[in-house]
C-alpha cells in the first residue's frame, strides 16, 4: 500500500470518527431540551466534552481546524 492510500484511509477514519461525535454531540443536546435542568446540564456538557474530542482529533490529524465559533 503506497504512503497516500494509507492517508486517505486514515483521513477518511478520522473524517468517520469526528462525524459521529458531532453527531452524538447534536442527539445529547437535542434531547437535553425534554429533560430537567440537572440532567439537561449533563447532557450539554458530555455534548461540549464529545465536541472538543472532535476538534482535538481534527488538530492532531492535520485538519484545517476552525479555531473559533
């Protein structure tokens, strides 16, 4: 396997992986809305935490990274 199919396999994991934490980010905060303040502010932080793990993987992956909202 040359060097860039091996890096486009492991840009495409990294692209997989940070997907699905955004998207696990989202569904936390969506359901946070039907929940009590307690377990509402759970969930939006476990959503925040998936978000920075996802930012974190883009920064050591080499990803153009947005660096402020």
């Amino acid at each position: 396997m040359s060097v860039t199919t091996a890096t486009k396999f492991a840009d495409a994991a990294v692209d997989r992986r940070t997907a699905g934490l955004t998207e696990r980010a989202a569904r936390l905060r969506a359901q946070a809305d039907d929940l009590g303040p307690v377990e509402a502010m759970t969930f939006r932080r476990r959503a925040a935490e998936l978000e920075l793990e996802a930012w974190a993987l883009m920064v050591r992956s080499g990803t153009d990274v947005p660096i402020a909202a």
